[in-house]
C-alpha cells in the first residue's frame, strides 16, 4: 500500500519535488530533466523514475541550496508500455477489439439506473463476443471454406494451387475426403485463437496480475482498529493469507500515517456541499459499515462482497447509486456515494475479469471452429442416412450448443469488481472452459475425418447464413445499447458530453464495422488469389468464392466515403472562414506589435485547424449513422437476392449496373487496401516519432483503459503507470514530509490526474497538480463522462490543494478544463498563452517563433511561474521521517 504522508508540526522550506509525466509519443529522461546525465531512482526498463545526476540523494541532504534552480526534478517515462520494437505493430490488427473495449468506458454519467447500467455493460460484453466469433468465422471461411472446401474440391482451382494438390479430391488420396480436408485446415483458425490466447495471457501477466498499492482498504483496517476488522491479517483475508498478509504489514505503517494525519495535516479550502472523495473512510465510517448486514465483518474478506456489473456510481448522497459494478444494498452502502470511480482501489487490478473473459472468448473460438467442422459432416450424415454417424453428429452439435450457452452466460453474468482488489480465481467450470472447447474440437476433427466414401465437398459452407447472423445480432445490440445508453443520459444531462451520450453505441458500431472491413477484406484478397484472373461470386469461375454478404458489405464502402466527402467540404469551408475571422483577435493579443497579414493569416489558421477537434463528435456521428443504414441495407440485399451485387443488377439500367460493377470492383481492392494499410500504418507509428506523434493519441487513449469488455485488447498500460505514479507521490511524501508538484503533459496529465485519485485524503492535500496541453476535458470528459466529467474534475479540484492548467488556442489536443473560482480559490485554468510567445522580431527574440501548438509548453516563462505559485500554496514541510529514509539506490533501477 502507498504510505500516507504524517508528521506533527510542520516546517517552513523543505524539500520540494516536481514530478514529470511526458504525454503521446514518449520522451526521453534526458530530454525531460533537459540533462545528458541522469540516473534511474525507481523502475525499470519499462517505466521508471529519473533524476539528474546531480540531484541524487538531494532528499537526503537537508542543507541542500536549490537557489534558482526551483524543486528537485523527476521524470516518469512510461513509453515503452505502449512502443517498442516493430513487432507490436502487430498490435494494430486487434484495432477492434480496442475500439469495442473503449465503448464499455464511454457510458453516460447516470445516478441511480442500477440495471440500465448493468445491461449496457452486457451489451458491449456480447458485441465484444460478436468480434470474437467474427474473427474466427473469417479464419474458417479462408481456411475451411476458401481453401479446403471450394478449391480443394475443383478440379481446376487445386491444379492451379499446386500447393494444395495432396488435397485435392481429384488425387483420391486419404485426404482427399472433405470432412479429413476440413479437420486438416481447421488447424489454422486453431492456431490463430491460440495465438490470440498467448498474447493476452502474456500481456496479462505483465500488466493485469501487477497488484497496485490496496490505499484505501488497509487505511480503513487501520482507521476502524483491531476490533472491527479481526485480529491479523489472515482473519480479514482468509483466502489469500500469503498474499494479504505481506501487504498489509507493508503498509501498516502508512495507512496509520494516514489516519493520524487527517486531522493534523491542513486541508485545502472547499464547498460545504463538496463530496468527499477520500481513499481511506473515517474510523466511524469503517465502524458503521461494519455494522451494515451484508458488508464484511470481522474476520470475512472484503472480497467476498457482493459486486458485479458496471455503472461508475455517479451517485448524489440522497439516494444509494449504482456502483462500480451495478449493484445496490450492503456493498453499494460500504464508500462514500459520491466517490470516483477512479479512485477505487481496484479500478486498476483487472486481473480475474481479464483471466475470465479469456477463458470465454479463447471457448468461443474454439468452438466457432468445431461448429464448422463437425456442421459439415453432420449434415451429410442426416442425407447418407448412416445411423450411427448421424447419432453422433446429433449429439456433438448438441454438446457443442450447450457448451456455447455456458460460455455466453459467463460473459453474461461478470462484471468488474471495483471496490477492492479481487485476488479471487474463477471455478473451474470458467477457467477450463479453453481446455474443454479444444477437447470438444478435438472430437469434432475424428467425428469429421471419419471415412464416408461417397462424400464430395459442392458450392460452399453454410458461411453465408453464418455471417448474416453475426451482422444481424451486432446491429440489434448496438441499437439495444443506443437505447440504454439514451435512458441513461436522460437521467443526468451535461451539454458538453459527446453525441448525447450516444458516443458509446457509435464506437461500438465501428468497431463491429472495422472488424468487418478486416474479416471481408482477408476473404476477399485470398478469393481471388485462389480463383487466380476470375472474379470470386461471379458464375463460371474456379470456385463459387466467399459469402455474398461479404461482398455486399464491401460494395457499400465507396458509397461510405462519397457521403462523407460532403461534411468534409462543408468542414474544410468553415475552418477557412473562421481562419478569416480570427485575424483580428490574433492580432488583439499582440496589442504592441506592428501587424503583419502573412503572420497574422499564418496563426489564425493554425488556430482554426486546433479547432477541428471540437468537431469530431458530428463527423463520427454522421459516420456511424451512415455504417449502420448501408450494413442494413448490405445484409437486406444479400438476404433478399442471394447474389453479389454485380449479379443481382445484372438487369437493371445500365447506369446503374455500371456503377454497382463499379463499387463493388473498387470496394473489394478497398478492404484489401485498409487490411494491408492496417499493418503498414502501425509498423511506421513504432518506428517514427513523428507518425506515432499525429496518429499515437488514439491507441494511447485507447490502451488507456482496463480491458473491461474484450481480452484480447491491446494491454491497458494505466494499470502500471497509474500504481506507478501513485506510490512514488505517496512514498516521497511521507519519507521527506515535503511538497510536491505533479506535472503532466498531454496523456500524461490523464495519468496523473488517475494517480491523484487514488491517493489517500492526507497525502492529496500535500500534492499540487499542474497541467498543460490537457485532454482532460475537451477529449476525456466530453467522451468519458462517467469518469472524467465535470462533476467528477469539480471534485477533483476540491480535494486538492491547488491546481492549475496551461492551454492554448493553437493546440488541437489539450485544451481549458473549464473550472470556475470558487471559495477563494482562483479557477483551475490560465488564461490562455500566446503562441507564438512573440508576434514578431525582437531584441530577445531576433528570429521568427515557430507556432507551437501541442507542445513547448515548458518553455513558456508562465510554466515556471505557475509551478513556483503551486509550490507556495501548497502547506510548509513537515519534519523528515528519518526512519523510513531509503538511500538512493543508482542507476540500478531496483527499488
């Protein structure tokens, strides 16, 4: 657990730290602390901690003179969690997954819509799962269908594929059969779900199973007394002695720190009616919640409380709220109502959800395959009219149903659990779900390669319904999660939340659409490898190619991006014009220079530009209103005539039938295009700065958040870089009893404003928070409401001593965290700095200044001025614990 900051009496001067937290794009210590020689205090070669050599132990030396040089300087450097070596471009293939994953966090902030909540997390849960079984069918459908079905079988596609010739039906060999051909091929999409498996697993252990300090719940033990939580360690966590155990005597002494604290330490002025949002309850607090029938007692675990789905608890005091995971009674009554969903103590431990839904999804795909395998020759068995193998076949599909249900009422029944840090496991009915799917596959491939004399493999595998379920079942859950999440926005409204609360049901139908651009995109470049000059679909070409539907799908995608050429015009005029009329304001803030139209025009449209920003939530509207009519009309026209679009026109108007030929030619070469683009694009964003600079702040923001919907989402590196920063606050504080100012830039002031949430209430009130080029309102309140909205930031900045935000005009990323003054306190935002610094040539700037827009902003003089006032404001050091002093440990990077 992170240690709270303690002492009797405080002192004037002490020491004083700055830590530093880069943003997208990653930055060096060296660059950061603006010295060649540092050294690592804490980490290792993922994230860690540094200095400047020079500075090395100065926590140590009380006589230390700093002089002008300010406070002491750490930089946080976190970018390897999310960059590294090329391999992880390969990271941009489970874009989907991602994308679907940020729909979970995009909910409305809501009060008391315990089961809306709770659906809405389902709905994405089971559109997640939708992915899943997409990828897989597409795996079988190139494996299965494409290859060892249709061109296996043609006499003409295997003589062409030599590569496939031992396949071939025309050999007569002992593969020759399609149900061996089938289990043979079935191997590939196995391979693919194993592989999926592996990464996830491996990015689990590295991320998810890292236990974070427990601030709040050893506070509360330590707060309530011996009496009201058992006698040791073991008694309040029986299940996990070992672990519990040297946790709690870790942190014993910090969270008593933390409750003799409270009163002593002086607290920052705020509202009466301000909610509380501390991570450790007072001592009555933790008394009466023990005395509440259902919440843990003496020696119970606090894990075993009841907590499962979803809502963020953006409760109010009158009425008991929807928690963290949805439910109500004891377990919603045991914290403060008003809490931050971030400031729970397991919001960043997403270890057993993560294990469980793995252990679904890895099920699912496995017996996506199964199904495919065994469907097939169970339905010549029911024609050859052999009893026993038709027997069996009826009883594996029914195996294979029931096993289904299981793994689709695991994904129903779990949510995240919040409110603690939950080291349960999961039965073995759940964490062997994998193994038994792959037994079941198993059988399916002997069932499947049984010898049937006779059996010839004609036109395709059932895919084409396959697929219109798939497509059919996304649509109704988006339009299900649409009306939840429209309930829930109805409930508390805010004018400056995204779509009206709609942001999540949209991303969610994107990623539904990326995954069938990815999937149609695969089956359509291998169709036509293997038909070689033909047209797959088409009559009279080598195979019947894959699934109508897919290329419906694909036909539809020029007709996509005609419709939004016409909101880009109409966006690219009104950023001229608004060019043109932010000239004069431009040169109003440069009141003492001689006006120069050229630079004048130059500013004004980076500013413009900076403003394009604010209109992604339309453009992404119109774009997913647009996907979801032309999906519809896509699966109706594929149900409706059975054929690809150049077919099904075949008859109509000559325009007409020229123009689908047109679309449909051009949309097959587009999927293939953006599957190919998909690879290249994140292959240069890890190898060039630059390119992970314009395109790195979506996959940042989207690994930013726990894998709470799909596992098999690129790894959240906040569950590092959030326990991180939290200890290293917590842990400096208390050592040195000084002040502290935690800067953070871009997604690094995200980062440290979750860090700030999950520290105890006594070392908050010793910690300032300096932002600039902050998303923190215009990205992640506007599009994560529940969690970085204006009630949630208000209560932010109530509960910190001071904070103060940077912006610019200019900056198409950070932007005002928009908080008024109140109670004496000054708003949170600066007005805003000029960019550039100078308009024109001067004496101390004889060269022209480069327009910055999102960084530089350490270079402005208003940054060192801003972090000197915060350093002033904050309350006067208290004495040194010299007991809990550690030695700088080097570069060593152990801690």
């Amino acid at each position: 657990m992170s240690p709270a900051t303690s002492g009797p009496v405080p002192q004037p001067g002490g020491p004083a730290l700055e830590l530093m937290v880069h943003g997208v794009g990653g930055a060096t210590p060296q660059g950061m602390l603006g010295d060649p020689r540092t050294v690592r205090v804490t980490g290792d070669a993922t994230a860690a901690v540094y200095r400047r050599a020079e500075d090395a132990g100065a926590d140590l030396r009380p006589g230390r003179r700093r002089g002008p040089e300010g406070p002491v300087r750490e930089a946080y450097c976190w970018s390897n969690l999310t960059s590294g070596d090329g391999a992880r471009a390969l990271w941009l293939l489970l874009l989907p997954f991602m994308v679907v994953n940020l729909a979970h966090w995009m909910r409305p902030a809501t009060t008391g819509r315990t089961r809306t909540s709770r659906l809405y997390g389902t709905l994405v849960r089971l559109i997640a799962l939708s992915l899943t079984v997409l990828f897989t069918a597409a795996a079988c459908e190139v494996a299965l269908d494409l290859t060892a079905w249709q061109c296996a079988g043609s006499a003409r596609c295997s003589r062409d594929s030599s590569w496939i010739g031992f396949l071939s039906a025309v050999n007569d060999g002992w593969w020759s059969q399609p149900g061996r051909r089938l289990s043979l091929a079935a191997l590939v999409p196995a391979a693919l779900v194993g592989l999926l498996w592996y990464l996830s697993n491996r990015t689990w252990s590295a991320y998810e199973t890292q236990r974070p300090p427990d601030t709040a719940t050893a506070a509360a033990r330590r707060a309530a007394g011996p009496e009201e939580n058992g006698d040791s360690a073991s008694a309040a966590n029986p299940g996990n002695q070992g672990d519990s155990s040297s946790a709690t005597s870790a942190s014993a002494p910090a969270a008593s720190s933390a409750a003799s604290s409270a009163a002593s330490a002086p607290s920052a002025p705020s509202a009466p009616s301000a909610p509380s949002t501390s991570s450790a309850p007072s001592a009555p607090d933790a008394r009466a919640a023990s005395r509440i029938p259902g919440a843990p007692g003496p020696g119970q675990n606090a894990r075993d409380t009841p907590g499962r789905g979803e809502s963020p608890a953006a409760g109010s005091r009158g009425s008991l709220p929807a928690t963290a995971d949805g439910e109500r009674g004891a377990a919603a009554r045991t914290r403060d109502p008003a809490g931050p969903a971030l400031g729970r103590p397991g919001f960043w431990y997403g270890r057993r959800l993560v294990a469980r839904l793995r252990a679904a999804h890895t099920a699912a795909g496995f017996l996506v395959i199964a199904a495919a395998v065994a469907g097939a020759a169970a339905r010549h068995d029911r024609s050859a009219g052999v009893r026993a193998l038709e027997v069996a076949g009826w009883l594996l599909e029914g195996v294979l149903v029931l096993a289904g249900v299981l793994v689709v009422a695991v994904v129903l029944r779990r949510g995240r659990s919040e409110d603690v840090l939950d080291n349960r496991t999961d039965r073995a009915v759940v964490s062997r779900l994998p193994l038994v799917s792959l037994v079941l596959l198993a059988v399916a491939m002997v069932y499947a390669s049984w010898s049937r004399p006779g059996w010839a493999s004609q036109g395709t595998l059932p895919g084409e319904v396959a697929f219109r379920v798939i497509a059919v079942a996304q649509g109704g859950l988006v339009v299900l999660l649409a009306v939840a999440a429209g309930v829930m926005h109805l409930r508390v409204r805010h004018g400056r939340t995204a779509m009206r609360g709609l942001g999540g049901p949209a991303v969610a139908l994107l990623a539904c659409a990326l995954g069938g651009v990815m999937a149609g995109g695969v089956a359509q470049r291998v169709a036509g490898w293997l038909d070689g000059a033909g047209t797959p679909g088409e009559g009279g070409e080598a195979i019947p190619g894959p699934p109508v539907l897919l290329s419906w799908q694909a036909s539809v995608i020029p007709v996509l991006l005609l419709l939004l050429v016409v909101p880009l015009c109409v966006l690219g005029v009104r950023t001229r014009r608004a060019a043109r009329a932010l000239g004069d304001r431009v040169e109003r803030d440069y009141p003492d220079e001689r006006p120069d139209r050229v630079r004048t025009r130059r500013i004004a449209t980076v500013r413009a530009r900076a403003g394009l920003t604010d209109a992604a939530p339309t453009l992404i509207a119109i774009l997913s209103f647009a996907t979801l009519l032309l999906g519809a009309g896509a699966v109706a026209g594929a149900w409706i005539s059975g054929e690809v679009p150049g077919e099904a026109f075949d008859s109509a108007h000559p325009l007409l039938e020229a123009a689908v030929d047109a679309a449909q030619a051009l949309g097959s070469w587009l999927v293939g295009l953006g599957f190919v683009l998909f690879v290249t694009w994140g292959r240069r964003a890890y190898r060039d700065a630059s390119a992970r600079r314009t395109i790195g702040i979506l996959w940042d923001v989207g690994t930013f958040w726990p894998r709470a919907a799909h596992p098999f989402a690129p790894p959240c590196y906040a569950e590092r870089a959030v326990p991180d920063l939290t200890w290293r606050m917590a842990s400096w504080t208390s050592t040195t009893g000084g002040r502290l100012v935690i800067s953070g830039h871009s997604q690094g002031s995200v980062l440290a404003a979750a860090a700030v949430w999950q520290l105890p209430a006594a070392t908050r009130r010793r910690v300032a928070l300096l932002t600039f080029g902050s998303p923190l309102e215009r990205l992640y309140g506007r599009w994560f409401p529940a969690y970085f909205g204006a009630g949630q930031l208000r209560g932010l900045y109530r509960e910190l001593h001071c904070w103060r935000n940077l912006w610019r005009y200019t900056d198409p990323i950070g932007g005002p965290v928009r908080l008024a003054a109140e109670d004496g306190r000054p708003a949170v935002d600066r007005e805003a700095l000029r960019d550039p610094v100078v308009y024109g040539r001067t004496d101390a700037h004889p060269l022209p200044e480069p327009v910055l827009g999102h960084s530089g902003y350490q270079a402005d003089p208003a940054f060192a001025e801003e972090r000197r006032a915060l350093l002033e404001r904050l309350p006067p050091a208290l004495p040194r614990r010299r007991a809990a002093a550690v030695p700088h440990q080097g570069s060593s990077g152990r801690s």
